[in-house]
C-alpha cells in the first residue's frame, strides 16, 4: 500500500468517513452507457476535478480520492488547465502515470486564439503524463461573439480538428453553462464529437428568468440537436454549483440528471464520504419516471430558476 492510499484510509477512519468512503465497494459493476458516437463505454458517475478536488487541499488527498473513485468504477474524468491553473491536470497526472489505461480523460482549453490553445494543450500533455487525450473540449462557451471566436480561421476549433487528425485526441467536444441557444449553434454548424451541458432539476420550469422564457433551457434547445447528431452527452452543474444544496436529496438530484439522455453526469465530490454515497447512487440506479422528474423540475424551478440563469449567465467555469 503506497503512502497516499495509506493517507487516505488513515483520514478517512479519523474524520469518521471509512465507512462511508468504501461505501459500494463490495456492490456491483459500475453500470456504464455508450458516449455517442464515440463508441466508448463511460461510467454514468464521472468525476469532476475542478474546485471541488482542489478541496482537498494537497496533491497526496487529491490523488487519493482519485484512487478511491477509480477503485469503485469511475472511469470518466474530467479535469481542466483553468482549475487552479494547471493544478488539477497536475494531481490528475500523478494517477494517471500508472492508471491510465481504462480512463477516459478528459481536459478543456478556455483560449479562444489557436496558437495559443495550442501551447495550453502541450502543458496539459506533459501535466497529465500522457501522449493522447480522449476528449478535449471547448471550455464554457459564453455567447455569440465567443462561438465567432471559436469558430475564427485562426480559433480553437481549428486547432481542435488538427489535433483529432493527429491523434492528439481522439475527440473533441465544447461546452456550455449559460446559454442554450449559443450551444444549440455551435452543435449544428460544427462537427463536435461531444458535448457537456448544464442539466438539472431546476433549469426548467414555470419562472422567468431575466432574459429568457421558463422553457429556454439546454434540455428543450440544447440537448435534442445533440442527440440528433448523436454526440457524447454529459451532464454538469447538477446541484447548481451547490445552489441547489438543500433544494432536495442529493441522491434524487442526481438520478434525475442520469434519467436524461446522457451518457453520464460529472460531479465534484470535495469530500470523502460524498465518492461512495454518488458510487451508490450510480450503481442502485434506476431511472426516474417521467412524471416524477416533471414534478420535481416545476417544484425547484420556480423556487431557483431565475436565480440559477442569473449566476450562470456570467459565470466562468474555474
């Protein structure tokens, strides 16, 4: 047993979280779903390593966690260069070194110039410790001048597509938080791979929010165009950036999330207790009837929608 694993299982046992942090350790095969037209078999929990594994504070408990969750059949994971700067990718390398094989990793560019996404994705290489990712995406695309930037002779796109060729990546994706209909566009004029989108239980509803209709939502605008295309869906912003903390069970907030057409639903789990408890619900789960899942959307929406679209609206992903 390496010092971080032994770390880990000291921490967890003395912050009384060992139990709850082996939690579905002894169920059953983590259940996974096709990614679009990838192909590829993606646990339906990934793990996002954005702020919420900063958390942890130092790479040896970040890197353990990692661990835990790949031990309980997380395979999906999503990081980024703008989480701390190159920080997340660092601790995410660190596993990566001697797990990469049956991981589908996972980085984003924010830069919009292609030169420079260029050189943010030779860094990302080396932090990760690997000579391929399997997904690289756009980062938090904002609005119709950004998609003009992104789709710039000179943008990211274009880059991202040299990469694919190359074998860079195997894929590339763009993703979005604030606004559907900028995604909806990018979806139909681009040729993406994937797309990670903003879906919860509050985004739709019978509110208003200060600039769209209840019903503008990437679930209602979004979300068909990629299916039409048969892109690799995934969920993000499940709990609202912890808006929705309270609003209702995070196990149901969750399966609501996987009760969408998506392949699977990235969460940041800054906590140890919170890997096993979201292993338990991805491997217990079954899907959410239909009106079951409308009910609860008309409950939390018109209590946080219009609160929800206002912090996205101008929220940048870091």
């Amino acid at each position: 047993m390496s010092v971080s694993r032994r770390r880990f299982l000291e921490t967890a046992a003395a912050s009384g979280l060992a139990a709850s942090a082996a939690f579905g350790a002894d169920e059953g095969a983590m259940p996974t779903r096709v990614l679009g037209r990838t192909g590829q078999r993606v646990s339906i929990l990934g793990l996002g390593c954005g702020s919420r594994l900063l958390m942890y504070k130092d790479e040896e408990n970040g890197q353990a966690a990692l661990n835990h969750a790949l031990d309980l059949g997380i395979n999906y994971v999503d990081t980024a260069y703008s989480y701390g700067d190159g920080v997340s990718e660092t601790w995410v390398g660190g596993v990566m070194k001697s797990r990469r094989k049956g991981v589908f990793l996972v980085t984003k560019v924010e830069r919009r110039k292609g030169d420079e996404a260029l050189r943010i994705i030779e860094g990302s290489l080396k932090r990760l410790q690997t000579d391929h990712l399997d997904l690289i995406h756009v980062h938090g695309l904002m609005d119709d001048d950004d998609l003009k930037a992104v789709e710039a002779p000179d943008g990211v796109l274009a880059t991202l597509y040299k990469l694919r060729d190359q074998k860079v990546t195997r894929f590339i994706g763009v993703t979005c938080h604030n606004d559907p209909h900028v995604l909806k566009a990018a979806l139909e004029h681009n040729d993406f791979d994937c797309t990670q989108m903003a879906l919860n239980a509050a985004r739709v509803g019978p509110t208003k929010s200060f600039h769209d209709p209840w019903n503008e939502c990437f679930e209602t605008i979004a979300l068909p165009v990629a299916r039409s295309k048969n892109m690799g869906i995934t969920a993000m912003k499940v709990f609202g950036q912890d808006k929705l903390a309270g609003a209702a069970p995070a196990s149901t907030l969750i399966r609501y999330a996987m009760s969408l057409p998506i392949a699977t639903a990235v969460i940041g789990m800054p906590k140890l207790a919170y890997i096993g408890e979201n292993v338990h619900v991805a491997k217990n789960f079954t899907p959410m009837p239909e009106e079951e899942m409308r009910n609860l959307s008309r409950d939390l929406a018109s209590k946080y929608k219009l609160a929800l679209d206002s912090f996205f609206h101008g929220h940048i992903d870091s």
